[in-house]
C-alpha cells in the first residue's frame, strides 16, 4: 500500500471512530451521567482513534520535529542522480531550487520550472535542498502544509518532504540551520558549500541565507551561480524551452480606470517625496508583474504566467527633478510588442529595451543615484547589478499602494460583476426563472438573502 494510500486510509478511519464513539459517549453520559461505563468508552475511543500524524519510511535517519513524510513511486526519479553527479564534479555540497521564476510569481512557466523536472512536484510553494552524490544527508524539498498530501504523491523516493509552518523561504533557513551550518552537523572536514540561482529567490531571503551563514566558524560559503548557467540547463534540453513572449494589448481606460498619464503624475508626485528625503536622483525598479501591467495599462492575451494575464517584463522609472518628465524604461522581448503597443508606450515617454539589458542599465547607474525597490519582491540578481556606491532604498513601490486603491469606475464595476454573479448563482441554486420584481423583502434562506442584497446592488 502506499503512502498517500495509508494516509488516507488513517484518515477515513480516525473520523470514523472518533465520530462513533464520540457520539455512544455522548448518549453514555446523557442517561447514566459520567460513571466507569463512559470513562472505559471514552478510553477505548482514543486507543482506537489515535495514529501517528507523520508517516515515514526511511532507515536512514529517525523522524524530527519537523515531520518528514516520504513519498512517490517505486523508482528514483532520473533527473535527480544526474544533477547531484553535477554537484560533485562542481564541488557544491548542496544546491537550492525554488518554485519560482525571476519574478518571484506562483506559476513559472516551462522555462524556470528546475524544481518540478528535478523532483515532480507541481505545488506552487516550495524549495528543493539537493545534497550532491557523496553527501549523507538525504536531499529534501521543503513546503507548506498545503501540500502535505500532494508532495508526498509528487515526490520520488530519493527526496524527503518537510512540512514547515513557516513557509518554503523560512522553512529552507530553518532546515539548513539544522542540518548543515550548527556545529553538530558540520563536523565534516570539507567546507560546505551552498549554491543557488540569485535571479530565483528574493533579495530578502538571501541576504538572510548569507547573515546566518557568518554566524558559524567556518562560515559556510554561498556561491551565486550565473542565471544563463543554471546546473540543471545541461540537464534538459533549452532550445525546446523558451521565456514566453505573448504580445502585449492595451487594456482599455474602462477598465484600467485611470490613464496612464494619469498614474505616472501620482507616481511622480511620490517620487518627488522620496527624492527630498534622500536628497538625491532616484530610481525606481519594478519586478512586480502586476505592477507594471498596471501602470502602463498593459496585458498579455494570452498571459505569460498561468492564470493572469501579465507579460515577463521589467521597469525602472528615473526621476530627476520635480519639473523634468519621469524617464520609463521598459525591458521585455521584442516580439511582445507590436505597432499599437509601440505607439501607446511612445506617447508616455516609454523607452523600450530588451529584457536582459536591465542588468547593464543598473549596472551605468550614476553613484549619485538611489535606488528604490522591495527587496521581499525583488530577486537577488537585480540587486547584484546595483553598483556599492548606488543606495538602496528597500521598501514597498509606491504602486503597490496606487493599484489597491479602486477609484469609483472600478469599484462601480466591480459591484454590478459581483451583483450579477450573485443573481446568477442564486437562479441556478433554486432552478427558478429570474423574476426579480416579485422578490420578497424577506427571503427564506440564506441564498434568497444573497438575491436580495444582489437586486438592491444593481438598483
């Protein structure tokens, strides 16, 4: 039987009993009050409920804290032996790989999808620990317990699970502290060292990777690897995997409901705030997909991320004087833009570069300028190409801010959407023609309540 097949199997009959017998003591104690009767059910009911809540199969070390579950199929996954021979030859003692791609989203697409073609998992959280082939520690994905079940499923045999409450990013720091920097554990001759692409994972995450590993005598060396050199490119084939380059569309002032014009003036005026506090010239970098499609007015048809409609771009915005026009910089692929699209950027003073240049433009930044971004956002690649002389202002973009607040188009939108979704689900719940002028005031069930707040919605 397997894993996910006993954990179900656990499952089902822990509520089964744990019902049952719940309910004999219920009526044990209603008619004869609490006596040895109900005390010897309540005890046979949590001998019989009780099982472990992990389950683990692996002899190879005991079970931890951190509840291991081993997973998948009979077979070790092929893709893993492969990269941990690479690790070895490579002198890496273990390598991190996240779920996400340069833009820190939830969906990667094909192209920066390392850690579901190394280990299968398809969950949107997690991080893979992958100890190279002469290590003794087990490699390990690290998730929330979202995916308890489906990681488990997922996951081949050679890979443990680790369920952190943490999250992956904390999770990850967590089991490196405990497994490889504290002293206990790197009682091995050889440094450790850990490597990792910087263009997958936050600024924040790792600046904390690299201030835990200073804390340890010898401390553990990180070693950044080039993001057009990821260890696991030489594994599969490239040239049948490239980044998404869907064309861009203009969303329309309806729904955008502010102009681009009009979006740039209200950044302007917070950047104008920021500079006379820093007191120099200033430059926002924006990652944030969904910031820049809402600034520019921008989406993909269809999206380069699943499940949105946002195009792999990025931003930086130069501000100089309060006076001087905003300088915008787009950097996406060239087949995302076409002759409308082109128009529409130009008559907003957007320059348009290829994606990768971005590193370079940061890279020319005069000293004299300050640099603005959100290092919880932000992957650690982009701050790389920040020169030491450039400050760095680590905090939210002013659009996160603009793009949460809905002006009154939107908003009245977003009401007569949500009152005609409601209408809807109400017709079809109580399969009844929509005859809305013979309501009553007062509905019987909860869903004639939804109806009614619905119509009142649309009045």
């Amino acid at each position: 039987m397997r894993d996910g097949t006993l954990i179900a199997w656990n499952d089902f009959k822990f509520c089964f009993f744990f019902t049952f017998f719940t309910f004999c003591v219920a009526v044990n104690v209603m008619w004869r009050g609490l006596n040895f009767g109900s005390i010897l059910v309540f005890s046979t009911t949590a001998a019989l409920s009780y099982r472990p809540v992990f389950v683990r199969q692996s002899s190879t070390s005991s079970l931890r804290s951190s509840s291991l579950i081993r997973g998948g199929s009979s077979d070790t996954h092929p893709n893993l032996r492969p990269l941990q021979t690479v690790l070895t030859k490579t002198n890496f003692t273990l390598y991190l790989l996240p779920s996400t791609d340069p833009h820190l989203t939830e969906y990667p697409p094909p192209l920066y999808s390392y850690l579901t073609y190394v280990t299968k998992f398809s969950g949107s959280s997690g991080c893979a620990v992958i100890t190279n082939s002469e290590s003794k520690t087990k490699p390990f994905l690290v998730t929330d317990g979202r995916y308890k079940l489906q990681g488990n499923g997922e996951c081949n045999p050679a890979l443990d699970v680790v369920i952190s409450g943490k999250g992956a990013e904390l999770g990850v720091l967590d089991e490196l502290e405990k497994q490889f920097f504290s002293s206990s554990s790197s009682s091995s001759s050889s440094p450790i060292t850990v490597g990792l692409d910087p263009s997958l994972s936050s600024t924040k995450f790792c600046e904390s990777l690299i201030a835990m590993a200073k804390k340890h005598t010898p401390p553990p060396q990180i070693v950044f690897t080039d993001p057009k050199i990821n260890p696991v490119d030489g594994l599969r084939n490239n040239k049948l995997l490239q980044r998404p380059a869907n064309p861009f569309v203009i969303q329309h002032v309806e729904y955008a409901g502010r102009t681009v014009e009009e979006k740039l003036d209200l950044l302007k005026i917070e950047l104008s705030k920021k500079q006379i506090e820093e007191k120099n010239h200033l430059s926002l970098v924006v990652t944030n997909l969904d910031e820049i499609s809402y600034l520019l007015n921008l989406r993909t048809d269809p999206g380069d991320i699943d499940f949105s409609r946002l195009g792999i771009s990025y931003l930086i915005a130069h501000f100089t004087a309060e006076n001087s026009p905003l300088a915008l910089t787009l950097f996406c692929d060239s087949e995302k833009i076409n002759d409308s699209v082109r128009q529409h950027l130009a008559d907003n003073s957007v320059t348009i570069k290829p994606y990768n240049d971005i590193f370079v433009t940061l890279n020319n930044l005069p000293q004299d300028n300050s640099v603005w971004l959100d290092k919880a956002v932000s992957n650690y690649a982009v701050t790389l190409a920040i020169r030491n002389n450039n400050a760095i202002i680590n905090s939210p973009t002013p659009l996160s801010l603009m793009k949460s607040k809905k002006v009154s188009e939107r908003a009245s939108n977003a009401t007569q959407l949500l009152a005609s979704n409601l209408l809807n689900r109400c017709f079809a719940d109580r399969k009844r023609a929509p005859r809305v002028q013979s309501l009553p005031r007062r509905g019987r069930c909860g869903v004639c309540k939804i109806r009614q707040q619905a119509v009142f919605a649309r009045r």
